[in-house]
C-alpha cells in the first residue's frame, strides 16, 4: 500500500476531492438545478466525505514521516480547510 501512496497521487486525490467540493459549492450558490446534476451529487457525496477523513488521516501520516514537496503540504491543507468547513456545516 505505501508504494501507491506517493506526493503525487496524494496530492491528486487531495486536489479532486477539494475541487469535488468546490463544485458543489458553486452549483449550490449560484442555484443551479438540473436533474442529472442533482443525482450525481447525491450519489457521490457520502463517497467523497468519507474519503475526505480518510485521505485527510492518511496525508498527515504521510506529511509525519516522509519529507514531501510544498505542493502536497498545500494539498493537506486544502484538505485539512475543506473537512473543516464541510463537518462544520453540518452543526
């Protein structure tokens, strides 16, 4: 497993699940509301909020004990920004 995990793909993954968010986001402000949006946004949601913990968890275990580039130190914290506003949306 920690071959798969390199700054790269965790920077990757960090930055969708951002930008998942992002979009989501955006087609709720500027109330956009078409059926095929609707449904790939509740099917995907549950999906990428539990990856979000969970590629949040593992981005700092891997900040921890590897040296990483600045990119990936921005990813986690993009990351780290959007569970933050995410999870605290819901109280």
């Amino acid at each position: 497993m920690n071959r798969f995990i390199t700054n790269k793909n965790l920077t990757i993954v960090n930055f969708r699940i951002v930008s998942y968010f992002v979009l989501i986001w955006l087609i709720n402000f500027y109330k956009i509301d078409f059926v095929l949006i609707g449904v790939f946004s509740q099917i995907l949601i549950i999906p990428f909020l539990i990856a979000q913990i969970v590629f949040l968890v593992i981005g700092i275990n891997y900040l921890i004990k590897n040296q990483s580039n600045l990119l990936t130190i921005i990813s986690v914290l993009f990351l780290t920004s959007c569970a933050i506003i995410t999870i605290g949306s819901f109280f």
